[in-house]
C-alpha cells in the first residue's frame, strides 16, 4: 500500500500537521514528509498511536525536537489520537475532531469529508472573537494556543566575539603571532553578538477586558516560558485598578492552566474599574524607568477605557515612547469592523504608539507575536 492510497482529506490533514512542524522550528524535508504519508498509509490514518509513531520515525531526526513534535502534535490533533501509554480520551463536546478519531462499529472508516470539515473548523475558530465562544470552544482554543510560535526579539550586543567574519580583531591577531614565534599566521575577526530583547506585557483585566484576560495571560505565560531558556527577558503585569506583577506565577509551572490559576490568586482587581493613566504611572516610577522599559518592547493589552483622567494617560504613553524600543498598544475591538479609535481613553494615546493592532483571536494573538518577533 502506497502513500497514494491514502484519502485524499486525510492528507490533507497530514500535511497541515507537517506544515505546523516547520513553523515551530522543525526541519522537515520533503523526502521525510513522503516517507510520513506513506507510512500512515501502511498502518492506518485511525490508528493513532501508529500515526503518531510513523511522524516520530520519518519527521523527528533530532533528540532536542521530541518536545516540539509532541507539542504541535497535541495542539494539531487536539488529543484525541490515543498515545502510545495513554488511555484513549473521552469524546466530549469539541469545536474539531482530529483525525484520528475514527467512528465505532467494525469496518468503519474515516469520512475524508469530516477530515476537511474538521481542519476548516480549526481554521474558523483560529479567527473567532474570544469573548464570542462557548465554554467548550475555550477549552479547544486553550489547547491551539500550544501551536502558537513564540520567538523573542534580539538586540546587538554591546562585547564582540570571535568570527569566521566581521571586523579585524587586531589584539587576537597579534596574540596569534607571537604564539607563533612571530611566523604569520591567520587573521582574527571578531563581530558584535546578539542577545534577547526585554518583552512586557501589561495586561488589562478590569470588567470590560474580562472576556479576553484569560486569552492574553495565556498569551504572556507563552512568552514568559520561551525566555526561561534566554535569560528571562519577559515580564507580565496586570493592570485596572492597580497595578500587579504577574511574572513569578507565570513562570512557576509548564502547565498554562495551572499558571493562570497562581496568577489569578495573585490580581486583587479582577473585574474591576479602570485608572490607566495612574497604573501605567506607578508601572514607570517603580519599574520602567529604573530599567525594566529601557530598550523593551512593551505591549499593553487594554481597549483603552479610562474612568480617570484621559490627558494623564496621554501623558503616561508619551513617557513610556520615551522610554521603550517599541510601545505597542493592543486593542480586542481594533480588529472589528466600523472600529475607530475615538473613546478619550485610545485617543489620548495613539499619538504615542508605534503599533495599535487587534487582540481578539488566536490568529491576531500570532500576529502580535510576529510583530513582537520582528522588533
């Protein structure tokens, strides 16, 4: 049995799950993607545990990317592929079906339809407003939100370091020399190295932002745990009423659901009012212009509602301009269509920002990170 035989839906569904790999970092060859077809094909596209061991054998060449195989693998199939040492899942109320799951009764197979409506319904819900979901369509997106790339900005250094190439490095030459004996010897260059850019996020959790603060601490758990490995470049506070770092429960714990249970525990102003202008205030007194802002990308999540005094919130943006390498502003009804920027609130501050982009779905929460990325 060849790849070919395989229905035309499910390798459809094959090779978005390759394409997955590839966008978290995973370099998959076109080669190794037809050795993937068509070794689900000799098993099986319902046997999940076997497709799942076909992408480790053809997909996954190197140790250090068995994490991220598993990962999109969870995120791309939802968890209903049975796992090699797993019970099988409860089928429950779900936005897609992944592939793996096949219907009951002997000799059933998997309807190539169901696959396409399955992978276009993933797609929708990619693009739905967050506040506009059901309980059981939060549950799927908290799980898409594995697949998400996270990438941190670089900066240049200020120290250099040795290089195939880049400008001459006269003292390693000289030294070079006489390790010689003063015979000649190879040039040395040196080149200015790159290192993480600071990241924060302050994130608006008062009574209008409530829809999407779930989303958006996901979203900063997903930044705060890809710069443990870099030097923990990213910080996250939640700001309303007060002002609230939310960094050390964050970076507690892999598991996002947990970490947004300690990081709640800590917000004494969930649902509350808004004072934005005094919040950012007390954010740049006691942490941004004692560094923390210095050269950061900074992204405030809030739809710009302001019970205090909007010229001060203005005032506080301009500071934070100052301060920052970039100030982004991102705002859950700028994506929205007749949207314009005209509450007191967003208008004090649009002025002062360098990007007022949309908040409100997982593929604008993609954007914000490539944009964060692109810094």
């Amino acid at each position: 049995m060849t790849a070919t035989a395989t229905p035309s839906g499910v390798d459809v569904a094959l090779a978005g799950f390759v394409r997955a790999l590839r966008s978290a970092g995973l370099g998959v060859s076109t080669q190794s993607t037809q050795s993937f077809l068509q070794a689900v094909a000799e098993v099986g596209a319902g046997d999940g545990a076997g497709v799942y061991w076909s992408g480790r054998a053809t997909l996954c060449h190197d140790p250090d990317g068995r994490a991220v195989y598993d990962r999109v693998f969870e995120a791309w199939f939802a968890g209903r592929l049975a796992r090699p040492g797993r019970p099988t899942p409860v089928r429950r109320p779900h936005v897609a079906a992944s592939l793996g799951q096949t219907p009951s009764g002997p000799g059933a197979e998997r309807d190539p339809e169901r696959v396409r409506a399955d992978a276009s319904g993933t797609e929708v819900l990619r693009h739905r407003d967050v506040a506009d979901l059901t309980a059981a369509e939060r549950a799927e997106l908290a799980r898409l939100f594995a697949g998400l790339q996270v990438h941190l900005p670089q900066r240049r250094a200020a120290r250099r370091r040795g290089a195939r190439r880049g400008d001459l490095d006269a003292r390693a030459t000289v030294r070079e020399q006489l390790r010689r004996g003063g015979e000649v010897g190879p040039l040395r260059w040196r080149r200015r190295t790159a290192r993480p850019r600071r990241v924060v996020l302050l994130v608006d959790v008062s009574g209008s932002m409530t829809p999407y603060a779930d989303a958006l601490l996901r979203l900063g758990h997903l930044l705060v745990r890809a710069s443990v490995a870099d030097g923990n470049r990213v910080e996250v506070f939640s700001i309303g009423t007060r002002l609230t770092r939310l960094t050390p429960a964050l970076r507690r714990t892999r598991d996002p659901d947990a970490a947004l249970r300690l990081a709640g525990e800590q917000v004494p102003d969930w649902s509350g009012g808004t004072r934005l202008g005094e919040v950012l205030r007390a954010f740049t007194d006691r942490w941004g212009q004692r560094g923390m802002a210095r050269g950061a990308v900074l992204v405030v999540c809030s739809d710009g509602w302001e019970r205090g005094d909007s010229a001060l919130l203005g005032e506080q943006a301009q500071r934070l301009a100052r301060l920052t390498h970039r100030l982004v502003w991102l705002n859950p009804h700028r994506g929205k269509d007749g949207y314009r920027p005209v509450q007191a609130g967003i208008a004090a501050v649009v002025p002062h920002v360098d990007d007022l982009v949309a908040g409100h779905s997982l593929a604008t929460f993609a954007e914000l990170l490539e944009l964060v990325r692109g810094a």
